[in-house]
C-alpha cells in the first residue's frame, strides 16, 4: 500500500516548522531557521570549510546532526502535539 504524505491541514506547516527550530533551540542543537548549516556557530571561516557562510541551500539542512539529536525534536514535536490534542479533548 502506498503512503501518503499530504498534511491533513496545510495551514499546520508553519506551526510544524516553527516548533521544530524553537525545540531544537530549547535543546541547544545547532540550527537556524535564517540558513546556515552552523546554526548560531562562528561562521568567520565557513566558506573555506564549505559548511555555509551563504545562506543559499542550507534553510533545512540538518545533515550535521546526529540521527538521535534530529529525533528528538521529532519526539518532542509528537509529545506537544499530543498533550495539545488531549487538552483540547478536555475542553
């Protein structure tokens, strides 16, 4: 069976990829939602590294990060997802 990833409410993709900066912000992972592969990191030297220092193709690059960093944001993004949903049930 195919899988779809079309959202359900597309209005909730700004949320989504808000939440997902200011979580990993929370959890001091380096990333920008300006651009820049290194996050908040001095980037005096990242062109010579070629880890950035434009901004052009690096908005959603979190390639750097580790499989378990990146999944905890995911995990945390469903954790507040679902305590909204059961508060809403509440209500």
């Amino acid at each position: 069976m195919a899988r779809s990833n079309r959202k359900l409410i597309p209005e909730s993709h700004q949320v989504l990829h808000q939440w997902k900066y200011e979580i990993a912000a929370e959890f001091g992972l380096p990333v920008s939602s300006s651009g820049g592969a290194l996050g908040s990191a001095d980037t005096e030297f990242a062109g010579e590294l070629g880890t950035g220092g434009t901004t052009t193709g690096y908005s959603s690059y979190w390639g750097h990060l580790t499989s378990r960093e990146n999944g905890s944001v995911g995990g945390e993004i469903t954790k507040r997802l679902i305590a909204h949903a059961q508060r809403n049930l509440v209500e």
